[in-house]
C-alpha cells in the first residue's frame, strides 16, 4: 500500500494538477461506465463531529474519499480529507493519501474549470462570498483562468474581510472588501463559499452574462442563492443526481440541469450568449477527489 | 498516521484476542451512545468486483471497514478488509490496518461469542456447512469455548469435504464428511457459512437444545436457515436493524429478535432452558472491525 502523508501531498498539489484532474473526472463523472455511489453521512463518537464517505468507480479507477468535519478544532484544520484507492486487480487498497490542502485544491478547481467552460471570455471581475480557507482558494483557482483585476470580497465582519484582501494582495490579486449589493452589481463572476442555508443577495442585483457558483458545504437545507435566480438561469453542476438532493439545485427541482461533464465532452451547449446567466454548483464528487489522488501519486514517483 | 500491514496484522491476530475485542464491541453496539451507519455497497470499474463500507462510532471509537469482493482472484484472497479508525480528537485518520486474515478471525469470533452465550455449556457435537476460508476458522473458534470433540463437516463435492478434514485434523479436531441429514440431528451446534440463498437443511432435523449460527456473506436474498426454524426457534443477532435487512433474519420479519449484546449485558434473556432452540444470525457490524484494530494497534505497541 502506497502512503502520501498531508505533508507530502500539499507539497505536491499545484492548481494545475488539480485543475486537470478534476477536469477529467467531470468528464469520467457522465460516462455510462462510471458510477458515483450516494454519499454516507456518519459522525464520530460526539455526534457534531462528522464524517461523510463519498466514493465512485470508473472504468480506470475505483475508491472512497472520507471528508470530516470537526467544529470545535481550533489550531488545527475543522475539515480533513483521506483518499483511498482500490486496486482494482486486487481488490486491496492501493493507496492512502491524506488530502486536507489537496481537497481545497480539488474544490476550487472544480470551480475554476466551470467558471473557464461556462464564464464570458472577458470576465475581470469577481466577487466571493465568504472568507473561509475555502473562499481564498477559489479566487486564485479563478484568477488562474480568467483576466480578473478586480475581487470584491463580502464578508460577514469587516475583520474577516479585511483579513481575506491582505491574503489576496499577498497572491497578487487586488481585492476590496465590498457591501453584497455593490458587489454582485459588479461582478462577472460570483462565488458563493459559506455554510448558509438561506440566500446570501438578490436575484435582480446580478446582471447578464454573469457566471455564479456556489460551492458551500453541502447538506440537506445547502441555500446560497436566491430562488429567483435559480429559476431563471441556466443551471449546471458536476452530478445533477447529487447536486439536487445535497447541493444548492434542492430549490429548483422542476429546472433542468446539465452536467459539465457533458458541456465539456461536447454533448450539451454551454452559455448561449454573452447575456445568458449561468450557475454552477459544486457538490463535489468522488471522482474528483480519486483523479487528483491518482495525479499525486504518480507525481511523487517521478 | 499508524499503518498495520496485512502481514503485521495477520502475525498479531489471536483467537483471544478477537473473542475479546468482538465481545466489547457487541456490548456497545447496543449502547444508546453508539451508531452503527447503514452499510454502503459500491463496486470497482469492474461491477462485479464488489466493496462495502461499513462505519459506525461508539463513545470511545469511530471509523469504517471497507471490505472487498473480488470474485476473479485465484492466487490472493478474494476477500480483503481495512479498517480506518478517526482520530476522536481531529478527525483525520488516525490508523489504517490491513486485515484480510483479521477479518476471518472477526468473524469466527462473533460466532464464538454467539455459541458461548447462546449454546448449551455440554455441546460436544459441531455440524459446519461450507468447506471454505471462513468455515475453516468457525470451527477451531467455537472448539475453544465449548468442548467439541466430534465435527461434521457438510460439503457440496467429496473433495472440499476431505480437505476441511485433513486441514480440521492438523488443528486437533476431529472431524467426518457427513450427510446433511445426518449431521444435522447429531448436532449440537449448527454453523452455516456459505454463500447459499436457499436453505440448507430440513428444520425437522434440528433436535430440541441445539443451538445455530449463520454467517454466510450478507445480501438481500441472503437464506441458510429453513423458514420453519426461523418461526419456532429464539432468534438473536448482532445488530436487529441489519440482521432484517440484509441478513438471515429477512425472513423472520414477524419475530422478535434479541440483540446479542443484550444478553451479554444482562439486559435481555438468552438460552431458556436445555431445550430451547437459538438461532444467532451474524450480519457483521462495524463495531466488531474497529474494536478488533483497536486492540491489535494496542498490542503492536508493546
């Protein structure tokens, strides 16, 4: 069995590796020969701290990502990640990779490769709400693949806001801290990365051809976006099965969905025009978590 | 991360040791403060090779058992085990530990367990059905808590039954290639471990007293145990809620069924006298795979 360490596989993760690993698994996510099974919710011996095992097979891989959610850490991490691949001659498993960072990555490239299949070309600026660990990731992840020059951060405190343009300017990313309205006024592109359960602005503040994604941690109850928003747009996510039931596309059950995985193999359009409004939303799949563990492992061999 | 090969563990292993960790862990799955997770079954690239994962927590443990399925090897288990325990206090994972052989022991051991709380203290007689890996290690886990001094082994070809009795032999028990008929009303303890979804026997054949353990693999469909025994016999298992579901007691839905631990922690009756005919039905539950690595980290240690 191999064994990448947390260490180990942060060290190795770039954006890059993510990107492409996560791009390929979207597109393995809607081959008839993969399948991603439900996701298990359990929780530890406290019944707050919890763990959900999220895994899938495709034709070239198979295996289960553990995610834990642990509140009441304080100078270590609330979220981790273990990744394990099956072998499948053997039925054993073949690797352990811890992926604590590695699952931030993962996250945030999700969001970029849906912002860079679904967002105008000429996207500059982007807003984010939230200020997590999460919310830094995603707005490099999106720099990388659009020429953003502006990052409206909404914050829930100044502090926090403030805390997050220092982290950007040190990325080389120019950001204010930026009231909800003004910020979705401005934007091309909208990332929503919180925990809320009811939605964080007004459908009428966002303009055409805006690209949204909401990638907070989903749960039965997961509402970034408005409703109004959702019943409007064209709506995409990375498993429509799972995204409908756990992700932000419960409140809007009578739309139809597209996978991305289809808008990137070619089997269904994308944007219409420059003034279609787009949503992503990312549930986050199995698949991706096993690509990029997959991409490590053959990373740390060379 | 502490990591047990497959090696280590199996050199580790003890009958003892897993009659005592599969004991305590029966005790607590009946606990309120202990959750057994429904179990999850997925299958590799291949959909016939098959994984299962199966996760509980308890108050001083959480974690899963992924087991496999991989019906094609021919020179390596088709069975293999690993089982995760979390770090209570962070949430990552604490240990991953390789436990192919352990599971045999684990398994056995249940229904050591089972035998020794639910058969009468002067059963001398062991009918297995099943030549395979798992029956093998049934039969020297019930002759250590009860002294069997005749086994009949009940096989479908003359050759897997001579072979169980050559490899029964070389660990001090006696043992014969017996009819069905004939095992079954010489017996004292009945052990199915087959994979069979019809049953094996006539209930006609089970004499008053005797007592009886299913531990073939658990599916829907999943029958060892003739209908007629299930409806008159006192059932008891290791988890009611899985035992109905996917095991044996699918087919006993209007009877009550006893949780092991129940009896073990005094709570519930057991055997009621001599005559009694008991019926314990082992769907395996997580608990069990994590007390049993609990226990082998622990004495890697020393």
């Amino acid at each position: 069995m191999r064994f990448l360490s947390e260490t180990e596989s942060a060290a190795l993760v770039t954006e890059e590796l993510a990107y492409d690993a996560v791009r390929a698994a979207l597109v393995a996510a809607v081959d008839p020969a993969s399948t991603t099974f439900p996701a298990l919710p359990a929780h530890g011996s406290l019944p707050h701290n919890r763990f959900t095992m999220k895994s899938a097979s495709a034709h070239d891989v198979a295996g289960v990502k553990i995610g834990s959610y642990w509140p009441d850490n304080t100078d270590i991490p609330r979220h981790n990640s273990t990744i394990l691949l099956i072998d499948q001659e053997t039925g054993r498993i073949a690797a352990v990779v811890e992926a604590g960072t590695v699952n931030a990555y993962r996250t945030a490239a999700a969001d970029a490769v849906a912002a860079d299949t679904l967002a105008r070309q000429d996207a500059t600026t982007l807003t984010v709400f939230g200020t997590g660990h999460q919310a830094r990731y995603e707005c490099t992840a999106v720099a990388r693949i659009r020429p953003i020059d502006t990052v409206h951060v909404v914050a829930r405190t100044p502090a926090h806001g403030a805390d997050m343009v220092e982290h950007l300017a040190a990325k080389g990313l120019k950001a204010t801290v930026t009231p909800a309205e003004e910020a979705v006024r401005a934007a091309d592109i909208v990332v929503t990365a919180t925990t809320a359960r009811s939605p964080l602005f007004d459908a009428a503040w966002v303009r055409p051809g805006t690209h949204l994604a909401s990638m907070g941690s989903d749960a039965r109850g997961k509402q970034e976006l408005p409703p109004a928003l959702l019943a409007t747009a064209a709506l995409f996510c990375d498993l429509p099965a799972q995204s409908t039931t756990i992700g932000e596309f419960q409140h809007a059950l009578a739309r139809p969905v597209t996978a991305l995985g289809d808008v990137l193999a070619g089997r269904a359009p994308g944007r219409h025009d420059d003034d279609t409004v787009t949503v992503f939303d990312s549930s986050g799949i199995a698949l991706q978590d096993l690509y990029v563990a997959t991409a490590l492992l053959a990373l740390s061999r060379t």
